[in-house]
C-alpha cells in the first residue's frame, strides 16, 4: 500500500501543514490488528514505543506530509461545515494531568 498527500495537495483550503506535538507517556488504548495487517503494518510494532509514536502523530512514515485537515459532514442528523468538535477519533492518547481534558 502506498500512502500519498493526495487530498492536502489536490484541496490545499481543507489542510494545512501540521505536526503533532509529542506527548510523554502515550497509551495505546485499542488496535485493530487485522486492519494493521491489511495497511501492511505489523501490530506488535505498532504497540510498541515507536508504533505508538506513529499512532499518536508524533512520528511520520518516510516521506510523509502531516497535515491538519477541515471537517466538514453531518453530525447530530445535520450538516456542519467545519465543526471544530466533529470527526475526533483518538486510536492513542496521553495520560492526563490532573483536571485536564481528555480526547474522547
């Protein structure tokens, strides 16, 4: 499988260029090894400490691009162009300081 910057080229108004701030202690929380395996990943990579620095955003592929995307869908049965709470999904997460948020 090959993974390119096709959407961040093609539509540079939805993606701006983006690195993910490291975290200090990420946990994995879930992993999908069969969906690993068909991306070409191998799973006990990924739950290991550079795995989940991959997961987390904090490390790139070779020649990756990282980007942060605009959402734009239907959330809560309407559409919502670009909702800043909308399409979150956390694969790894940091453990939270006391009295900070949690992505959920």
């Amino acid at each position: 499988m090959t993974l390119d910057n096709r959407f961040a080229r093609d539509l540079p108004e939805m993606a701006v260029p983006w690195q993910a701030e490291a975290v200090a202690e990420p946990l994995l929380l879930v992993l999908d090894e069969d969906l690993a395996g068909e991306l070409g990943f191998d799973p006990a990579w990924l739950r290991g400490p550079d795995g989940v620095r991959l997961l987390t955003g904090a490390a790139g592929l070779n020649g990756a691009t990282p980007v942060a995307q605009a959402y734009s869908g239907h959330q809560f049965g309407g559409f919502s162009r670009g909702s800043a709470t909308a399409g979150r999904c956390c694969s790894a997460r940091s453990r939270p300081a006391a009295g900070s948020a949690t992505c959920t």
